[in-house]
C-alpha cells in the first residue's frame, strides 16, 4: 500500500528552528509538496520538489531525498504564526496525490 | 492563483436530507477535487474531475455525487445525509501544465444529526 509518515505533534520555540520530517512509500513518484493548514482553514501551499535537494523560499525550506524516500520541512526564525498543521503529499506514478495526516506544530513564546 | 469559492460554510441538517455542496472557480482550471477531512485527520479524496464532462471517484465516494457541466462548477451532493458525512469538505482546482499545486475553497463544515 502506499503510505506517507509524518510525526503527529513538534513544539518549538519562538525565533528557533523546526525541522519536520516526512517519508514516504507509493507507486511511483512524480513530486512532494508541503501545505501548511491553519485550524478550521483550508490548505495552502508551501513548497514542491522532484529533483533531490533543497529548495528555499524565505523562511522556508524543503529537501527532498528520492532515493530514500524522505523529505523535511525546515522553518526557520519561527512566528507565533506558524503554528499550524504542515501536510506532507505525494503525487504516484499515476499522478494522484497520497497526503500525510499532518503535523501539528506548537510554537511557545 | 485560482479563486475557489465554496457554499455554504457551515451546514446543520438532520438524517435523510439531501444536500448539495456548491464549489466554483473562477480561473478556468480543468482539474477539480473534493476532499474531506476530519478534524487533525488526512485528507481523503471523494471524487474529482478533468474536465467537463469527466467525473471519477476518489478512494472515499461516500455515498456522493458529482457533475461538472461547466468548467468553472463542480458541485457535491448527498443525496442522504447520514451522522456519519459530518465532516469538513474542501474543493480544489489545479491547473494542467504545472506542478499540480493545488488551490483551496474555505471549505464546507457538515453536520448531520
């Protein structure tokens, strides 16, 4: 079966670093992204990748691995704003998209 | 950027009722998606579309219905709501030709008594 692991809950520290982690396992592979979820809103998207390496976008990073099938989300200088649910997804050989349960990241003054 | 707009909002209705969950696009994107989600939860795919005409359900059809007789609507219906369809549905749309990111309504919040 096809499956995406994500940690359920990280707390971190205002101003810190977070780095969450996602690995994967599908039926081929055709691209990672991140959404980030605020409670009771939509999705919105973060990042893509489907060429091994990290791709930056201001406070936000992600890497991917392919041959391992893992990616991270690294967020840095973190907001009180960033607490939210961070969905990992995958799109399959099929091009359908395999999402993770999220993980919900607390920051703490 | 797609504009996804979703009615209504917030929804209480009681068991047997059919109901129709409304989701329109305003920039012409082919690919539209209904999710639902419970609260902490993955989003599981109901049914989606590629276009007009074209409608295909997702790992979780849960006793819906779709049509996509223009581009920009895509609407869900239930045509009898039970307790267990109480959840948020979320509708997407993406663009063909890009990295498939997916743009998001706010969402309908269905309860079912």
């Amino acid at each position: 079966g096809q499956n995406i692991d994500q940690p359920t809950e990280m707390t971190a520290t205002e101003g810190a670093i977070v780095q969450i982690n996602c690995t994967y396992q599908t039926s081929g592979f055709n691209g990672l992204f991140w959404y980030q979820q605020h409670a009771g809103e939509a999705p919105t998207f973060l990042s893509y990748n489907v060429l091994d390496g990290l791709e930056e976008k201001g406070r936000f990073s992600s890497f991917l691995s392919r041959s391992k099938g893992y990616s991270y989300l690294l967020l840095k200088e973190l907001q009180m704003k960033d607490s939210a649910s961070y969905l990992c997804a995958v799109t399959d050989s099929n091009y359908q998209l395999i999402w993770g349960a999220g993980t919900k990241l607390i920051i703490k003054p | 950027e797609a504009d996804i707009y979703q009615t209504p909002r917030y929804l209480v209705i009681g068991t047997g009722k059919k109901i129709t969950l409304e989701c329109s696009q305003t920039m012409g994107h082919d690919k539209m998606y209904w999710y639902q989600q419970d609260p902490g939860m993955e989003l599981h795919l109901i049914h989606y579309s590629y276009g007009v005409n074209s409608t295909e359900k997702g790992d979780l059809s849960s006793e819906s219905t779709v049509s996509r007789i223009r581009t920009e609507h895509f609407p869900l219906t239930l045509e009898s709501a039970r307790p267990s369809h109480t959840s948020q549905y979320l509708c997407a749309a993406s663009g063909q030709g890009d990295t498939g990111e997916l743009f998001f309504g706010e969402g309908s919040r269905l309860t079912v008594l």
